[in-house]
C-alpha cells in the first residue's frame, strides 16, 4: 500500500540510518589502510579539517534552525561524517579497480575533494531529514519548521565550496552508494542547479578553465561572461 | 530504480576530475 508522506519520511531516515549503523565517525580499517599507502599520510589534515567543518556547520545549523539546535546540528553533522567515510572507502575501491593503483597521495591531500564529498554526504543528511521535518511540521526545537532552508545551496556557503567543485563529486557519489530513489533524484536536482545556473555566476571557477582551454587556441575569440 | 544519467565514460572518475591522473 502506498506510504503517506510522513510515512516515507521516517522510512528515509531509517534507511539512512540503518545503512550508516556498521560505519564508524572514524575511518575504518580500509580507509586507514588507503590513508597510510599515501605518499603523504592525509589522516591528520582529514581529522583536523573534519574538526573546523564541524563547528563551522554546527554554528550554522544553530544559526539558521535556532540556537537550541546546535546539538542537533552536531547529530546531523556526525551522521554526514560517516556516510563522507563510507563513500570515500566505496569510491577509493572502485579507483583502485578502474586504475590499478594503491596509492591515492594527490586525491586524498586534495581539500577540495574532501570539502566537496563533505559536502554531498551533508546534503544528502540534510535532505532526509529536511523531507522529514517538512512533513511533520510542529516536531521541532521550538520553532518554524526550517530544515528545508538548508537544502542545497546553503551547504556551498557553509563550507565556502564553489559549485563547480560541488559538481565534480555528485556523480562517483551516487554510484558509490545504495541511495534512495528520492535522494538521488534531489542530488540530480542540484547538479542540474549547478549546471543550469550557479557554475555560471559571477567569480565562478568555470571562466578562469574556460579561459585557460582558450588559451591553447589564440585566434578564437572569447566571449566576456554574461553577468 | 532511478533514471539519473550516468555521464562519466570508463576511462573518467574521480581521479580525472580532480586532476590526479
């Protein structure tokens, strides 16, 4: 029988959080494994960066659902770091598949891949629950409910992550895990977002690589950026 | 089953994109 709204709500976040239930907020042995074949470790920029991101998101949380949600926020931020360990493990597995190596030093000391995929397993938290607190207006921490005020992309402004970057993960993101039909597809509206709208701001990194494959070809002329 | 569009040829995954190839 079809479920009512508030039914597959609560069914979303239970499946998240039975998926998540085996993984750790630490890395797994795996992943430490992959850490250590590094030619530089990255396991202590990884935990110090989780450490600033985490306070950076919980303020925010508070900020945006109330100062009374900051433990809430911690919650939520603890389950987007084990979803961010698990499909990094997934990803790091199906890469050394595809290319034969062990050692992931450039990837893994990368910020940016970390911010990024950080980013993607919050979003994917937020949006869960965002459903959730939706549907079930009035269970809240004293407030209006304003979960959906963190949909994507306020993530981007939390982290200060251009969109392009953003991007560059959806996809290895939605292949490294069992997600549901309705996350994927609001994954798939952010990067339709991305694509259709926010990588073509202003600022956004898409001009300066524009302009660097323009470069190759002198005699093309380059169009300025529509503002 | 979802219908999202898998754009990525085999030779292309997270490594590329991230320009660690």
């Amino acid at each position: 029988p079809p479920q009512t709204p508030v039914r597959a709500a609560m069914t979303s976040i239970q499946q998240l959080r039975g998926d998540l239930i085996s993984s750790g907020d630490q890395p797994s042995t795996n992943l430490a494994t992959y850490f250590k074949n590094c030619t530089v470790d990255p396991t202590q920029d990884v935990l110090k960066r989780l450490e600033t991101l985490g306070q950076a998101f919980s303020q925010r949380f508070g900020q945006t659902v109330g100062p009374n949600c900051v433990v809430l926020g911690k919650q939520r931020f603890t389950l987007g770091v084990k979803l961010y360990y698990k499909v990094m493990e997934a990803m790091l597995k199906s890469e050394e598949k595809r290319l034969s190596v062990q050692n992931f030093s450039k990837l893994l000391n990368d910020p940016t891949f970390h911010t990024s995929l950080l980013a993607c397993a919050l979003e994917v938290v937020m949006a869960t629950y965002g459903e959730s607190s939706f549907k079930t207006a009035g269970y809240n921490c004293g407030g209006e409910p304003s979960e959906t005020d963190m949909r994507f992309p306020w993530i981007l402004d939390v982290f200060n992550l251009t969109a392009f970057n953003f991007y560059k993960v959806i996809e290895s993101f939605i292949k490294a895990d069992s997600l549901s039909k309705d996350i994927i597809k609001h994954l798939e509206t952010c990067e339709n977002l991305i694509m259709e709208r926010i990588a073509w701001r202003t600022g956004s990194l898409l001009f300066e690589l524009l302009r660097q494959e323009h470069e190759g070809g002198a005699a093309e002329q380059v169009e300025t950026p529509a503002s | 089953s979802h219908d999202y569009h898998f754009g990525l040829e085999d030779h292309e995954g997270i490594s590329e994109l991230f320009d660690c190839d």
